[in-house]
C-alpha cells in the first residue's frame, strides 16, 4: 500500500503485521505449554522479591503484606500466564500495529555544495520538497506521467535534495534515477542484487545525499533539465528517455524477522512474568511504568558536488528480503515553470546560495559508524562526470553561485567521531 501524507511517501505492508501476529501466537502457545507453575506457590513469592531486588525497577505497594502474595500467588492460573506472556510479547514487540511493516520516505530541500573537487559533510535538511499525485493532475500532467502514476515533485534547476528514511522494520529501498540505480550505476531491473548490492537497508541507512562514487563518497544529487546531456541517465545510456527518481521497496520477511528480532526476545521463563503476574500490588519505580499496556518537461538528476557518505553493506542473509512483496513509485521532478502549469500552485521559494547558508549559521553534519562496514561504491558511477566538469566541456556554466565554503560548524552523528578529527573549540562559558 502506497500513501502520500504530509508530503511524504509510505510504503506500508499490512500483510506483515498479520503474518507476525500469527506468528507470535503459535509461539506463545508452545512457550506456555512449557512453564509450569510450581505445586508450592509460595516459591513466587521469594522468586518475585528476587527479582525486584535484581532490577530495582519496581517495589512492592506500602500496604501489600506476605500474606496477599501468598494469596495472589495460590490463585494463579497457567490462564494468567498465558495472558503475562501475551501483554508482554504485545507491549514489546507492537506486532498488532498494521503500520509496524512501514517506511516514510521523504525529499528534503537541502544546500547544493560546491562542486569545486572538494569532498563536503552533510548540508542540513531545509523542509520537504512538496509532493502532489499525478492522478490528481490527469488533464494538465503529460501523459507519460499519468501512464507511469506516482507523484511530482518541483525542483528548481540546478537544486539539490536529500532522501531521509523512517522506519521501525528492516526494508531493502532501491533509488534510481532515469533508471539507472543510484547505489550499483547499474541499469535499473526492479529486482535485489547482493553483488554489487544495489539498495540500501533501512532503517539502517538513514538518508542518502547522492550516487555512491567510491567507498565513503557520494556525488550529490542535482536536478538538471533531460536533453542537455547532464543527467547522470544521459551519461550512461546516451538517452535522456526517463528522468525523475524511481522508488522500490522490499520488506524482510515476516518469519525471517520474527525468528531473528522477536523470537529472541521473548520471555521463557516464569520469572521474568512474575512482575506482571502480581501488577496489583506493586508500584511504579522512578523510571515510569513499565508494565502499562502501550498500545518532456521532465527534469533528471545530474552527479554536483563531492560529499562524505557511507552506504552500508547488507547485514542480513539475502534471503531475508521478501522479493514476492513489494511496492515502487514514480517521483516526476519538473521545474517551477511546470509545476505552477500542471498543478496551478506557486513552487516553494528559490534554495539558498553557499553563502546565504554560511551566513545563517546552518550546521553541516557527519554521520559516521565504525561498526558497519561501507560499500565500495560503483565501479559504473566512478567515472561519471559532474554537472560542472560537464560545463567546462560545452564551455558553459551550469551551476551558478558555484564558490568554495568552508564548513564552519559540523555536527558529528553516529557511533563515533571519524578517525584522526579534531573536535573544533566552540564558544563555551
């Protein structure tokens, strides 16, 4: 199911979230079949102050004595079990939620950074690009447009953007641009590829600036009008037939991700139930409640400036991905000229310049993880020229305000600092 809310795209399964709930049932019931209330009640009692003592998460009620545990303790059944270990399992894992299975994806307006052979960090994320529904647009959009179905999306010549992921589940996302994959330089083929790999794996890659050029490098993505020769589809194919970015999500497999993220997880042992087994007569610690239920006129994308960016291999098997479940869209780009034609409204305001963004004081940012190994980059996006090498070859300027910066302020994101930097010194009290 594919949704536009908010100017942002979701790509939800909610086959999934069934899938897993059916799941978790078959597994609740084998995991009860296995705990067994002891003939002695009374050993959860001293079980339970153990395990209050061991976490110091909860404490009794001022007014529960022995003598009501021992009461409470004699009357439970193995259907109260069952329903600790369901409450738990529901609570921890929100399997019952339809939307668990989701992924947002989002077109940020962002600085286009010189593309000047300098490599840059991470320009900030200035608001989302707006999104609208070539179907709602059937008697002004081209027809290659409604043919194709998807969203538009306008983008200032020579503007940058940003793609930011959202999701709780693991997804394989493949961006493409004129049908060429932005992560492999491959011709576009709507299926996974382990080698090269040519998606990316979400929710742990967060955002993608560009095509992968080299094992830490990106070129950014910059929109550029389809004929001129600038597009990166036009680079590799010599056709400039396509344009715009296309989207294709896989989820993992339902059973693949229970085994591995919830199985795992789920409490075995009568121990760890009793808490919720005797919730009446304990108190919330300091750290809150932990056992309340929580419910033509197209425009393609040419390679810009050069900027530092990880894509992470795949960690999973390959045969995690659910190849047989998976929705793609079209995302036209056009111009403000054909926006303002097509869907009547204004298009946002032009983007900032390198300079108005330095003299705002916008941060810039790097998001580095050592314990998640890059790939190497496209050996077919290697050699791609820029939008500005390509200029000096017509002997034209494609990209104006085009002037070096230096990044002032860079906010590190990730696990770790990259190796060898310096943290600058900051105005401090």
């Amino acid at each position: 199911m594919l949704q536009l809310n908010d100017d942002q795209l979701t790509f939800t399964f909610p086959e999934i979230a069934w899938r897993l709930c059916s799941l978790l049932e078959q597994h609740l019931q084998n995991t009860v079949s296995k705990i067994r209330l002891p003939e002695d009640r009374n050993q959860l009692v001293f079980a339970l102050d153990e395990e209050l003592d061991k976490t110091g998460e909860l404490e009794r009620s001022p007014d529960t004595s022995d003598e009501k545990l021992f009461a409470a303790a004699k009357a439970l059944t193995v259907a109260d079990v069952e329903a600790a270990l369901r409450e738990c399992a529901y609570e921890t894992t929100n399997l019952e939620d339809e939307s668990l299975a989701q992924v947002g994806v989002g077109f940020q307006r962002t600085l286009r950074i010189p593309d000047d052979g300098r490599t840059y960090p991470l320009p900030a994320g200035l608001g989302r690009f707006p999104l609208r529904s070539v179907d709602d647009f059937a008697a002004t959009a081209p027809d290659s447009w409604i043919k194709r179905g998807g969203v538009t999306m306008p983008m200032y010549q020579s503007e940058a953007l940003w793609i930011r992921f959202s999701s709780r589940y693991p997804f394989a996302v493949q961006i493409g641009s004129g049908k060429i994959n932005a992560i492999s330089g491959e011709a576009w083929t709507g299926s996974l590829q382990r080698d090269p790999q040519n998606y990316v794996v979400v929710p742990r890659q967060p955002w993608l600036d560009g095509f992968a050029v080299g094992e830490g490098l990106i070129r950014q993505f910059v929109a550029m009008p389809l004929g001129d020769g600038y597009s990166v589809e036009e680079q590799l194919t010599g056709k400039a037939d396509v344009g715009g970015l296309q989207l294709q999500v896989y989820p993992m497999s339902a059973d693949h991700y229970f085994h591995q993220k919830v199985a795992p997880s789920f409490p075995r042992f009568l121990r760890k139930l009793l808490p919720r087994l005797f919730a009446a007569h304990l108190v919330e610690a300091a750290h809150g409640a932990l056992y309340s239920r929580r419910c033509p006129p197209s425009m393609g994308l040419g390679a810009g400036g050069r900027m530092r960016q990880e894509i992470y291999r795949d960690p999973y098997p390959f045969e995690d991905w659910d190849q047989t479940r998976t929705t793609r869209c079209f995302v036209h780009l056009c111009n403000s000229l054909v926006w303002r034609e097509i869907t009547g409204t204004n298009p946002p305001h032009p983007p900032l310049t390198a300079s108005e963004y330095k003299q705002a004081g916008i941060p810039w940012f790097d998001y580095y993880r050592d314990d998640i190994k890059p790939l190497k980059g496209s050996k077919h996006l290697a050699g791609v020229k820029s939008v500005t090498q390509l200029g000096e070859e017509k002997h034209t300027q494609p990209l104006p305000e085009n002037t070096s910066i230096s990044p002032d302020l860079i906010i590190q994101y990730g696990n770790t600092r990259r190796p060898g930097e310096i943290r600058e010194l900051l105005d401090a009290p």
